[in-house]
C-alpha cells in the first residue's frame, strides 16, 4: 500500500509499505477520506506538540473514514464491506480511567499520529472493531471523516452543559470554534458569540451558526454568558473570555496554548466558575453520526481544500490560505 509519511520536519514522502494485518478484535479499513488538523501541522512544521517529539518517520492524519475490508478473529464477517468513521484512539481496556468510561484519559493511549504511532494518511490501517462506527449511506466519506473533529466540540459543549435555550461565548474560529458554533447550535443554544480578530473567521463563524461575531476588542462588551469555550489557546482570549461567564457559569479550555497563564482567580473563586480542560473524547460518536446524517450540521460545507495523497504537503499549509477552515485528503482517488 501507499502511505504518506512525514520523514523529516517540513517533509512528506510517499511510500510503499505493506499492508497492515488486523490482530484480535480489529479490523482493516481502507481508508477512503482523511481531515487535516491542526497537531498535524504543527508536527509537519515543528516536529513536535508540548512532550509528544517526532523521533522516527512517521504516518500523520487520525480524521479518517473508510470501508471495512477484513477482520481480525472475534469480529463478525458481517462488518466486512461496512463504511466506517474512524475513533482514532487504542486505550489499555483494563486501565483505570477505561473502566471509569473515560477511555481518553487512559495513561498507555495509543492515539493515531502521536508519536510513536502512525496514523491514517495511508491505503489502510487497523483499528479496534468498537472504534470503526458505521456510518449511514446518507453521511459522506468527508463527513464521516470529520466526526472526529466534530467530537471535539461535542466533549467541550458537554462540559460547558450546552442545551436548549443556552448562551455561549466561543474564543477563535478555526476549525474546532466553527464546529462547535454548529454543533452548540444543533444542542438548542440560542446565542453563540465567537470572537476572532481574523474578519475571514468571523465569517465563516458566522456561516456555521454563530448568532453574533466579534472581534477580541469588541468581547469586555458581549452580555454575561452560560459558558466560554476556548478554542484559541491565546492567554488573552481567555481571560477575556473567562469574564464574560455568568455566576456558577462553565469555561471549557480547548486551544493548546502556553503551559501556563495568568488568570483571574477571584473572578474565578467570586462567581463560582467552573473550569475544565478537554482531552480528545469518549462516548461521542454515536452524537456526532446523528447529528451528520440528520442534517443539523454540515460538514461537507466546512472543506475549503481537497487534495490527493501525493498533496499531503500542500494540504498541510493549506491552514495559512485566507478564509481556509478544512483541508481533507482524498486518500481512496488518489493516483497510482
């Protein structure tokens, strides 16, 4: 098979390697449709993400879908020819954080295109039968490949205890800010504010159901609000953002930033806020594949580039041109 992989900082090949074999409880996938997020750029760019360092050739991409083509033993034949929409994630099934159901959290997690482990940028790839989520005929391979992202925003509203009739204030429009104004949209909230100083941004925001856009100056003036999530990752937005949340209100970070910043504890302590970060997801899937193939979202609209296999590189910078929110590469049309 074919599989694109980053060999060295800022460089991507294409090369031959051998087909994966599924282990026990696996299946193999061939991988249709796969979304470029942000961590693979910076590991394309930088090498590296915090702790997680890029020491060995390695496969980037963990937005993937596909179609189930084999099986490992214990997993019925029936699942065979299923489209499927990848969870990227191989958590220990004994850890302690696995049987309390937060399976993200497991410490021996082996998530695709973290370093050491490949991800999805190839012909196939095996994953664990429970984490290939069949996907309707009505949800696209793009779409399927995106409710990855899509449960980003589903983990983060949960904390922020997103529902009907709430309010929320979303810092940065990227992709994941854009997916969460949709998807806090989709939960019933009737005011979603999303500040970013880019006007490119805060249009697409306000394509993908923000209710108001504004700029970060413009935030000290926005109403109190039931929760802030944080997809910026920028100290300023927020403690910006934390100030506009309402007593015993919620603030979800999200945005990887700096390892640490200066907040406003005794905003924090006076309001009783609630403060949390979120790692990846769990249990969100069935949501997401619910909310796609309804039409609630639109994840299809969200792709502003598609590229083939031998495009990876250009896929990865394709964040740096104007008013881009999704790069998605065709891994199933690309080219011999």
């Amino acid at each position: 098979m074919r599989a694109s992989v980053l060999v060295e900082t800022g460089r991507v090949e294409v090369e031959e390697r051998s087909v994966p074999t599924p282990g026990d409880g696996d299946v193999l996938v061939a991988v249709s449709a796969v979304g470029v997020c942000g961590s693979d750029a910076h590991y394309y760019r930088e090498g590296r993400i915090g702790d997680f360092v890029v020491e060995e050739p390695m496969v980037l991409g963990h937005e993937a879908a596909g179609r189930i083509v084999a099986v490992g033993r214990g997993v019925d034949d029936a699942r065979i020819g299923q489209r499927v929409s990848i969870e990227p994630q191989r958590p220990d099934p004994a850890s302690a954080e696995t049987l309390r159901g937060v399976y993200n959290l497991c410490p021996h997690m082996r998530f695709y295109a973290t370093p050491p482990v490949d991800g999805a940028l190839a012909e196939f790839v095996t994953i664990g039968s429970a984490f290939a989520h069949e996907v309707p005929d009505s949800v696209s391979d793009t779409a399927a490949a995106l409710l990855e992202p899509t449960s980003v925003a589903i983990a983060a509203l949960r904390k922020a205890g997103t529902g009907a009739g709430s309010s929320l204030l979303v810092a940065g429009a990227g992709p994941i800010g854009v997916m969460c104004a949709q998807v806090a949209r989709a939960m019933g909230a009737t005011r979603i504010v999303v500040s970013d100083p880019d006007a490119l941004r805060r249009d697409n925001a306000d394509r993908f159901g923000a209710t108001d856009v504004v700029r970060p100056d413009e935030v000290a003036g926005v109403d109190p609000v039931d929760a802030f999530v944080d997809a910026s990752g920028a100290e300023p937005a927020i403690v910006d953002g934390l100030r506009r949340v309402r007593p015993a209100g919620r603030v979800v970070l999200v945005g990887m930033g700096s390892d640490s910043i200066a907040v406003p504890l005794s905003v924090i302590q006076n309001r009783e806020l609630w403060v949390t970060g979120v790692f990846r997801y769990a249990n969100t899937w069935p949501a997401a594949i619910a909310l796609a193939a309804s039409g609630s979202i639109d994840l299809d609209g969200m792709v502003t580039g598609r590229f083939t296999l031998e495009q990876t590189a250009q896929a990865l910078d394709a964040d740096r041109e104007p008013g881009s929110i999704k790069a998605v590469i065709d891994v199933a049309g690309a080219q011999r």
